[in-house]
C-alpha cells in the first residue's frame, strides 16, 4: 500500500500557497503591508497570544514572506521555516534562540569568511565562544565539545575547500552528547540533499544564492527539522522553561516538535528584528520555483568546468567533491548522489599576478563577492571573502594566495570553458 | 501539569495554570499523538473562561505507563486523572480515537459531562488489516500513510491556510515529526497498540445512544480515513446530534481548519455549559 507525497518539483511551485482566494491570483501576491486589522478585540488579543493562527505585524510574519517560509520547510522536510533578512541573520538566530553569555559552539573550520567572522569574533565579545575544529576530524567534534556546548555547526560543503560534512556522523556526536547540529545547506540546496535526512536538526540557507538564482535580493531562511528533542536534552532552558518575556510561555508545552521556531519567531524577530521583506520574499520565490531545474544545470555545467580545469596544464589542483581524487569523493557519492554543487575552488600555477591576470581577463564569468547566482562568478578569496581571516587558518582552510573559487552558472558550458581557456591562456603569459 | 494518577499522566493547560472551578473542556488526542495537536483551541478556551485539560494519553509522549490496550481502559485512566484533578463539570472533546475515548469517559462519568465533541470521528473504526500490518512490520511505512491519508489529498495538504500554529508551519511535516518522536519517546509498540483498540472498540453505537448530553461532530470533507459517512451510524444513535462539516480538511482537521474546529468547540462548550448548571 505504497503513499507519495508529492516531488519536489510540484512542491517547489505549489507548496505554501493556494491561489489567492480574494483575488484568484495564481502568482503569490506582494503583501506590502506592516499590518492586519483585526476582526475585533478578541481577534486581536488571540493572534497576540498565539491563540489563533494570523498575521499581526510584518516583523514576526507576513503573508508573502510566509509562502516562502512553508515553500522551504516543505522542500526540506522541516516542520517550519523562519526567513530572514539574510543567511548571516539566519545564523545569528539559530544561535541566539538556543544559548547566550558563557555557551560554546564547536564549529567547522571550512566556513564562509561571514560565518567565521560572527562566530570568531562578534559574538565572542558577547560571552559566546566558538572552537574551529577540522570537520574531517570526528575525534576533534568529540574532544571539543565542553560542558557548556550548545550546538555543533558545519557546512554541507564547506568553504572553500568543499569539505563534505559527514553529517550522519557528526550528527551522532552532537546527539551522543545531547547538542543539536546545525547545517548551513546553502552550496547544496533540498535539490542536492536534505540534511534532515541525514540527522541534522536545524538547517539555514542563505537564499540570496541557488534559492534565488538571480541575484537580486539578500536573503536567509532558517529552518528546524522538529527532529531533536530539547526536553530530553536538558539543556536549553530557553525552550524548555518559562518565559518571561512572553506572559510565562514554555514553548516546549505549547509545541512537542517546534519549540525552537515558536521562541525564534516570538522572541528573535520580535526583538532581533532581522526580518524578511515581502518583495524579497517574491524575489526569492520566484527563483524557487525552478531551482531543480536550475541546480540540475548548475551542476551538470559544473561538471564540465571541472573536468576541463582539471587536464589544464595551468591549473594545480581542483577541489571538487565529484572528482576521485578528493578526500571526501566517497562520502559525496553517499550524501550528494545528485552532484557535488556548482562551486569549488581550484589553484592555479604560477604567481599571485597570474592569478590577478586570470580573474581580469575573464569575460563570461563576472567578478564578484557571490556565488550561486544564474551567471557565472569569480573570486580570490584569501584578498576578498576570507581576508580577515589569519593565513594559518586559511591554510588550514586549504585557501592559498592562488586559490580561484568559481561558481558555475547556467550558460552555454561551451562558452565558459572558452572564456577559461583564454584566461589561463593570458595568466600563462604572466607566468 | 502532572495529575496524581497511577500511571502518573501529563496534561497541557492552555498556557493558563488549571482551575477545576471553572467549566472545564478536556481534549483527547488521536493515536500516536500527543496534546499538542491541539494547541490553538486548547489555548483559546483557556484564556476565554475554560479551564483546560489537554491530555497526553498513557504511554504517549510525556504520561507514563504503557498505552492501554483498549479504548475502555484508556477511558478508566483519563476519568481517575480528572478526579484527581477535581474536575467537576465538563466538555469532552476527541479526535479519532480520543473521539472513542470521549465516549467511554462521557459513559464513566455521566453527571460531570455536559457535553461531547467527536472530531474525526467513526463507528466501527477498523483500521485497515494492510495498514494494521504496516504499524507492526514497517512502522515508517505505516507512518507516512497515516500521515498523507490525514490531510487534505496531493498538493491542498502543502498549502493549507492559515498554517497551524502559525505563519511558517508545515502541517504535514509536523504530524510526521510528532508520529516519529512517540515512536522514539514511548516505543514502537503504540501504534499498533493503539490501531487494535480503535479496531476492537465494539460499544460505540450502544454508548452513544446512552449519552443522556448533547454531542457535537466535527467531521472533514476531506477526510479520507473517517470520512463522514463512516460517522453515520455514530450520529444516528446519538439523541442530540449536532455536526459541524469542514469543507476543506481532511483527518488532521485541528491544522488544517484551526479556526473551524476552534468556533465549533467553542460554540458548543459556549452553549451547554449555559444551558447546564
């Protein structure tokens, strides 16, 4: 007695909205509003007091921005969704909503340059401290983890050298230990894997990127798997005990499986404030909606840069998950049957000004601080998105002074291996 | 709060603490589920007047013991909570196999019952000798039936609204986690445990047509496990029938048409506690 639910596809058209039942729009409608009128006063103290379900300031929620909530939560078999105002944003209220002054995080070290910023620095100065740790290392996940741990934090492919978080794995360090494991799931998107599957509990995007595609809007969604269970864990009062700030609510009473969304929504966009606009919200469903489509692409057109890259006589190395020469190949073929991303790093031959020659004289590829849009991007990053960090962690990163990071976009793969060959071409000649 | 039963059983309040002075509204949940399915109207009634009683049955979520292996037991563990608890006058409301629950408890403690509301409901409620099979053989198969078979059919149970409990939910996904966390939390052994005593369950009709207080349905037109014609029997027996038909929601109808079931329940209770003393 086989049940479906239904693809991916559909659900990445349909989930989160009927047709406009008002208006019989097909398109989901821009809601510009900040507020709703209540129907009365008891309407108005219910919605307040989560009594009922609706709409009340465009902070905590907003119609257009919800869609794009459900949309994602759907996709990744989350129980809900949170978006906010970027994937940074989405980080800081994972981390906000779970702990506070004098709790500790165990990290990946292959983080996105902001990522490492927020965790080593900014939030250090407010009493949270971070251990960078080598996320092949599942002894290092083990040994770091103190009393005072409150969550486990790594990329699904990390940046930039595309480690594979071995998810399963760390995963079951994290809940040996009672902790949950957040994933950023951006590089990899629900096409490409759905990390609840695989034993994460919180997963966050930014969506300015594959979400999107376009590059139009920054943006960021959190979204909880309703798997972990913060009673039994015991350590996160914040969920599992009173609340002052919301009339005494324990939201662990209120909701078995997400009382992690209720305190974020009602605590950290309420005073946080790092919301979603409703025209971003548009912006980033309409490139929901094809995203398989698009990642199948992206990926496919990856794999063609890749193999080219790789027999070049200019080019060192390639990091790419999908190639058998990467440590985490096997892994990848476990956790990324569907293809490895479209963004990856590769070292060239040669000196820093080659480099410096190669990403000028690209002509199809822009030069940029992004990745995952529809175009297709280039970066250096040790003077760019990871210039802050100190060059024996960019080592450990495995980013050197020739490391190129592309993301691939969705052109004719022809013309961008052309665009690349006569860049290495001009770079040789630099030497 | 915890009642002073043996086994020791857990109820959610509403957000308010418990006053068994007040007219009381007790909500029995379905099989392999917990209180939580009814967080918006358990926490509207109990900030209008109500006090609430949102139990998690034995053996499920946070309650203890073993789940029960017949609706009757089931009935005799929630009326000795609610005496502990003090409770005087009363509304019961189930949903699915709380519904048959309701009836039993309606049936232990006629002078205390103002009221019965059946959510969901049906008579006989077989369960599927297949699905049956499914909860002891292939407990995630079986699960992500139940699941797609209690919404709304294809797509309508992705895009409900509003979404339950509020904007950014997944319905479909949070029934999913709740079934997989008491499988987790209490066993594997309460689902199948709880399908054979919906199944087993042979006084319906005869207790129905005891109830001496009005009984509401709430029924989804959707529904695909008990849809509304299988509550037929159940409501032709009943002396006081009153149905409240959801257009749009299937067997999960607490999430998907939280505010139908809200103003039904709320109506109702509204209702026979004004016309009872």
């Amino acid at each position: 007695m086989p049940v479906r639910y239904p693809g991916f596809d559909t659900l990445a058209l349909h989930a989160g909205q009927p047709p406009d039942p008002t208006t019989g729009s097909r398109a989901v409608p821009i809601y510009a509003t900040a507020s709703y009128v209540f129907d009365d006063s008891d309407h108005a103290a219910a919605l307040f007091n989560m009594e009922r379900s609706g709409h009340v300031y465009s902070r905590i929620s907003n119609p257009t921005v919800a869609v794009f909530e459900e949309r994602m939560a759907a996709l990744e078999k989350g129980v809900g969704a949170i978006a906010t105002a970027s994937g940074q944003a989405a980080l800081h209220l994972a981390i906000v909503t779970l702990m506070g002054a004098g709790a500790h995080i165990v990290a990946s070290r292959s983080l996105y340059g902001g990522s490492h910023n927020l965790l080593g620095y900014t939030l250090a100065r407010f009493g949270i401290d971070t251990t960078f740790i080598d996320p092949r290392d599942l002894d290092s996940w083990k040994r770091s983890i103190r009393p005072n741990t409150r969550l486990l934090f790594g990329e699904t492919l990390g940046n930039p050298g595309l480690d594979v978080l071995d998810i399963p794995a760390v995963a079951d360090i994290a809940h040996d230990h009672g902790l949950p494991l957040l994933v950023d799931s951006t590089f990899t998107t629900p096409y490409l894997m759905t990390p609840f599957d695989h034993g994460a509990d919180l997963v966050y995007h930014s969506a300015t990127k594959f979400i999107g595609g376009h590059g139009v809007a920054i943006g960021g969604v959190l979204i909880d798997g309703g798997t972990f269970d913060w009673m039994a864990s015991g350590r996160f009062p914040t969920l599992t005990e009173p609340y002052a700030g919301f009339h005494g609510m324990n939201f662990a009473d209120e909701s078995t499986v997400a009382p992690f969304l209720l305190r974020a929504r009602r605590e950290g966009l309420r005073d946080f404030g790092a919301c979603m606009s409703p025209h971003t919200a548009f912006f980033l469903l309409q490139g929901l909606e094809t995203l398989p489509l698009r990642m199948q692409r992206h990926v496919d057109n990856a794999r063609k840069v890749v193999e080219f890259l790789s027999s070049h006589a200019a080019v060192e190395s390639v990091a790419y998950p999908g190639l058998p020469s990467h440590p985490d190949h096997a892994l990848a073929q476990r956790l990324l049957p569907r293809g490895c991303g479209a963004v990856f790093s590769f070292n060239m031959k040669g000196s820093r000004a080659a480099g410096r020659t190669f990403v000028e004289s690209l002509q199809v590829f822009s030069h940029l601080a992004n990745v995952g849009d529809a175009k297709s991007l280039v970066i250096h990053p040790a003077s760019t998105t990871h210039f802050r960090v100190p060059d024996e962690q960019l080592e450990a990163a495995g980013i050197t002074q020739g490391t190129i990071r592309l993301s691939v976009g969705l052109e004719d793969p022809a013309d961008l291996i052309d665009d690349l060959a006569q860049a290495l071409k001009r770079a040789q000649k630099v030497g | 709060m915890d009642l002073t039963t043996s086994p020791r059983l857990y109820a959610y309040t509403g957000g308010k603490a418990f006053d068994a002075a007040k007219p009381t509204v007790v909500f029995l949940h379905g099989a392999q589920h917990d209180h939580s399915v009814w967080i918006l109207q358990s926490r509207y009634l109990a900030h209008h007047g109500y006090g609430v009683l949102a139990l998690d049955l034995p053996g499920h979520m946070r309650s203890d013991g073993p789940p029960p292996g017949t609706i009757e037991e089931m009935a005799d563990r929630v009326a000795e909570a609610l005496r502990s608890a003090g409770v005087g006058r009363f509304v019961v409301v189930g949903q699915s196999m709380g519904s048959l629950i309701a009836l039993e408890l309606a049936k232990r403690m006629p002078e205390s019952t103002r009221g019965v509301a059946l959510v969901a409901t049906a008579f006989p409620m077989r369960v599927a000798e297949p699905l049956l099979n499914a909860t002891r053989d292939a407990p995630d198969d079986a699960m992500d039936m139940i699941n797609v078979w209690s919404h709304s059919p294809s797509i309508a149970g992705f895009d409900r609204k509003p979404s339950n409990p509020g904007p950014g939910f997944s319905n479909m996904w949070q029934n999913l986690r709740l079934m997989q966390r008491i499988q987790r939390r209490n066993g594997a052994t309460v689902l199948p445990t709880d399908f054979v005593a919906c199944s087993r369950y042979a006084a319906g009709l005869e207790t129905a047509a005891a109830l001496q207080c009005p009984v509401l349905f709430v029924l989804g037109n959707s529904d695909s496990m008990t849809p509304p014609r299988a509550a037929k029997a159940l409501v032709d027996a009943c002396r006081q029938p009153q149905i409240v038909t959801l257009p749009h929601a299937g067997h999960a109808l607490m999430s998907e048409d939280p505010d139908g079931v809200r103003k039904a329940i709320a109506e109702f209770a509204r209702r026979v506690f004004a016309t009872t003393s």
